[in-house]
C-alpha cells in the first residue's frame, strides 16, 4: 500500500480501505507460504548434506583401509593367488584393482 492510498479520518488518524488491507493480507500470507515452502525445503537439504557427509565419512575409513592393505600388499610376492570379491588373482592384480579404487 502507498501512503497516497491513506484516507484521513475525522479524528486525524490514518485508515486504508478494506479492499487494500485485504488485498495487503493476501500478498502477506501468500509470502509467508513460499517462505515456509523454502523452509522445508532447507531442511530436506539439510538432512541431505548430513547423510552426505556420512557417508564421506565412511568413504574416507574404506579408503584408508584399502590403503593400509596396498602397504602390506606391496610387500607379498607378486605372484601369490589371492581371492578379491569372488575373483582369484595374483597380488600384482590385486594391488591394481585396489589402486583403481582408491584412485592412487
């Protein structure tokens, strides 16, 4: 509403017509609906991050324990068989495939 919208009131105060003030009501609840929209819709993202942030923590301990069986690994003989998730292999193979999952 603008101030040239006011009407003046025989006892000097200030009034705006109904149909503004309802008109004013609707804009504010309006807002008020999207806002409360956008506030859901941080807390779902909130709760995503969370679990994204879980699960890099989980990432992180499965990569520094793929990283401590490179260091064992690399001092087996090269030729030795060894199994990897159902998969038989030599040490050399194995320490590529966990090379590649840990991406060093």
């Amino acid at each position: 509403m603008k101030e040239t919208d006011k009407i003046e009131l025989p006892d000097k105060k200030f009034a705006y017509p109904v149909e503004l003030v309802d008109d004013e009501i609707k804009s504010l609840e309006g807002r008020i609906g999207e806002l409360e929209d956008f506030e859901d819709e941080a807390m779902e993202l909130r709760f995503e991050l969370e679990c994204m942030e879980d699960h890099k923590g989980q990432s992180d301990k499965k990569t520094g324990i793929l990283k401590a069986a490179l260091e064992v690994l690399r001092q087996a003989p090269k030729d030795q068989e060894v199994s990897y998730n159902g998969l038989i292999t030599d040490v050399s193979g194995f320490i590529s495939e966990i090379e590649w999952e840990t991406k060093e």
